[in-house]
C-alpha cells in the first residue's frame, strides 16, 4: 500500500470514528461524554466534512502532480530494443503495462524478432518476426498496436561482445 492511500484510510477511520461518537452524543446514547467534549466532537466533525468537501473539489478541480504521464506511452517513436537484453523494455498504453524483447536482431538481414506481452515472465506472448521498413498490426489483448522499425545499430558490450538493436516504433492501431 502506498504512503498517500494508507493516510488516506487513516482519515476516513478517524472521520467514521468521529461521526460515530458525534452522532451517538446527539442522540443520547452516549450520556456519559461531558457536554464541552460533545460540543468539540460536532464542531470536529463540521472541520472534517468541510475538509473533505474542499479536498474532493481541489482534487477534480485542479491539475494534480499524481497525473504525470508515464514514461514510454504509446505512441512512441525510436524505442531502443537490443537483442538478448536481460530485462525487457516497458511500455504503458493507459492503465495496461507492455513488456517488449527481442530473442533476436539481424543488423546483416535487417530483421528484428520480438515478444509482447503484458506479463512481465511473458507466459502469454506474441511472437512478431519484423523487416526494417515494414510496420504490423499485432493483437495484445484485444488492442491492436501497429509496430515497425527502420533503423538497425549496434553497441558495443563487454569482452569484444556486440548487440544490435532496432529502433522501435509503437502505436495504437484505431
């Protein structure tokens, strides 16, 4: 649980708790709360509704920091994805999380197979072979994302190792 939920159910505890012993000071049913605690207990729980109602307004409101866009949303435009990478590239296409590798990059053929899946251990995948130049339409749980790429690279890795990689191109096919 994040630290802004856990604060958050911690206020509403407190409100329902307040609430509770409020309204059971109104009606009679706790007769043993002295008249000066009783009387902060309802102006306490006037603060709260108040404080809520102005929380609730600024929230929908005003433009929120919470509302950052994601890094790598689609579409997205010369993805860098090198062969055999241990861990695969994340994508975000509104609240769906996709995990792009590539098993394989032909700088010589020009040809790049990759998996989609939007499972991280890729249990369910789709295996796409791609030519540089030439986009698809693949199918990610019931979304259709054209993917494509026109340039080939390579890095240099340790111990006179070589990756190629692809520049990749992703979107959401209408």
């Amino acid at each position: 649980m994040s630290p802004i939920l856990a604060i958050v159910w911690i206020a509403v505890i407190v409100f329902a708790c307040t609430a509770i012993l409020t309204i059971a000071y109104i009606s009679g049913y706790a007769s043993k709360i002295p008249e000066k605690y009783g009387n902060r207990l309802f102006y306490i729980l006037i603060v709260q509704i108040v404080g809520a109602c102005v929380s609730a307004a600024s929230y929908f409101l005003a433009p929120s920091h919470f509302d950052k866009p994601k890094e790598n949303q689609i579409p997205i435009k010369d993805l860098m994805v090198a062969e055999k990478s241990d861990s695969p590239k994340i994508v975000h296409d509104n609240n769906k999380t996709i995990y792009i590798r590539s098993p394989d990059v032909s700088r010589a053929r020009r040809v790049a197979e990759l998996d989609f899946s939007t499972d991280p251990n890729f249990f369910k995948k789709v295996n796409v072979t791609l030519s540089a130049g030439i986009s698809q339409v693949i199918k990610l749980e019931e979304e259709n994302y054209r993917v494509g790429f026109s340039q080939v690279g390579i890095i240099n890795g340790e111990k006179d190792t070589n990756y190629d990689v692809i520049f990749l191109t992703v979107s959401r096919e209408k």
